[in-house]
C-alpha cells in the first residue's frame, strides 16, 4: 500500500503547499483513466474548404453561432464553427461540431454570469464551483468570478465525482497515477479521498468520463494551481450528462 498523503483529519500547515512525494494509494481508485488522444484533422489554412460533415452537436452550435438551426451542416456553418473553434482555442478545428466544441460553447455563453441560477454557494473565501450538470468549473469570491468557467469531464457511471463540500487537503504538481500505468496527471489539487481537480494531457473528451477525478485541460489546470492553496474550499454539484447520478 502506498501513502496517498496527510490524513484528512490531520493538522495541515496554512502555507504556501510544497511538492509532495508523487506515491499513490488504492484510496485513489477515482484517479482519471486516462486514453491516448484522438487524432485531429486541421484544415490547410483559413481559406481552405470547409468539408466537416454533420457533428452532433450541430443544432446547439447552429443556435449560438446564429445560423439556421436545422441540425444539418452547410458550408457555411461548417466555416463558422470551425471560426469559432480557433477563435476559442479549441483542439479540432477543421468545423465538425463535436463534444469539445460544444462544451466550449457552453463555457462561452456561462461567462457573463456562471452562477446565474445560484447553485454555488456564495462565501467571503475562494470557492471552486464544480458543476456537474453542465460540465463547468469556475472559481468566486463572494459574487466575483476569480477564474473561468472552462470546461471539465467528471466521473462516469459507478465512479462519479462525489457532490457537496470538500476541502482541498494535498497537492501535488507533477502527480502520476500508480493504478492507471503511470498515467499522467498533472497540477493534482486532492480534494476528496482520492478524487483530485488536475490536468489531462491530450483530448479532454477521449472517453465518457473520468474515474472520478476533475480533468482539465492542462492550461487551465495550471492556472487553477496557481490560484488556489491547501484548505480552499471546493463545491460539487449536479449530474453529469449521461451518467445515472
């Protein structure tokens, strides 16, 4: 058995955390699984053909790009989605509107105001909003939206990430999972028993869900780290799409 860490209970130093020892237990079975990235077809320049047949996630794009929403794709939805995915710094960008593009459309049209509906609760501390209704994380400060929203992939079905209140009890930046062949996970903020907000190399979307783990790309979990310290607070709720609850 390894040593995940400090048990939760333990008393936990208020500075700044340091590089702890990248040794895993069991108790991080909700660790991220990890897949080899799809491989992405990018256009020869912003001239070229738009040929992106139909994504699933047409008719969404359709609407928010101001298109007519008739879930099927022409040229010139073709060219402006695959406007909107470089503009956005989406990985595809050839114009198929797929999961990756669609959740980033959501981050997009949540930015004004993520916690319109009030589902995170409001505190004079940093809390990191985790929802997982609708695949976003951001971070506030009372009303004020220090960091994000950008989109996330939580637990799949069976290995959900837990909702409620979590504190975060370790970090560790250059984590790798022992139970997942080394699998990298990056800029590892331990939250929950083994369920960490980190970093996911390669696609985002290259499986239905994590094992349990908070993935981000690995920018926005990079910038997560620098924002946040041991004992911040983080709140999940919701359910993730396709998944039971």
């Amino acid at each position: 058995m390894h040593w995940l860490g400090p048990a939760r209970t333990a008393r936990r130093p208020s500075v700044h955390p340091v590089r702890v020892a990248s040794a895993v237990t069991a108790a991080a079975a909700t660790a991220v699984l990890c897949s080899a990235p799809a491989t992405v077809a990018a256009p020869d320049g912003p001239a070229a053909a738009c040929t992106a047949p139909t994504g699933p996630y047409q008719r969404p794009m359709e609407k928010h790009l101001g298109r007519p929403v008739d879930g099927r794709q022409s040229a010139a939805d073709c060219a402006a989605i695959r406007t909107f995915q470089r503009e956005h710094k989406v990985s595809r960008t050839d114009g198929f509107a797929d999961l990756g593009t669609y959740r980033t459309m959501v981050a997009v049209e949540a930015a004004p105001d993520p916690n319109a509906a009030g589902h995170c609760p409001t505190r004079s501390y940093r809390v990191t909003c985790t929802d997982m209704d609708r695949q976003l994380l951001w971070v506030q400060t009372g009303d004020r939206v220090v960091f994000g929203p950008v989109p996330i992939r939580t637990g799949r079905d069976a290995q959900e990430t837990r909702p409620g209140w979590h504190s975060i009890y370790w970090r560790d930046k250059d984590h790798v999972s022992t139970l997942y062949d080394d699998a990298p996970m990056p800029y590892s903020q331990f939250f929950d028993g083994g369920q960490a907000l980190h970093g996911h190399p390669g696609d985002l979307y290259d499986g239905g869900g994590s094992a349990g783990c908070v993935n981000l790309t690995v920018d926005d979990a990079a910038a997560l780290w620098d924002l946040l310290n041991i004992d911040d607070r983080v709140y999940v709720w919701g359910v993730k799409p396709g998944t039971a609850g």
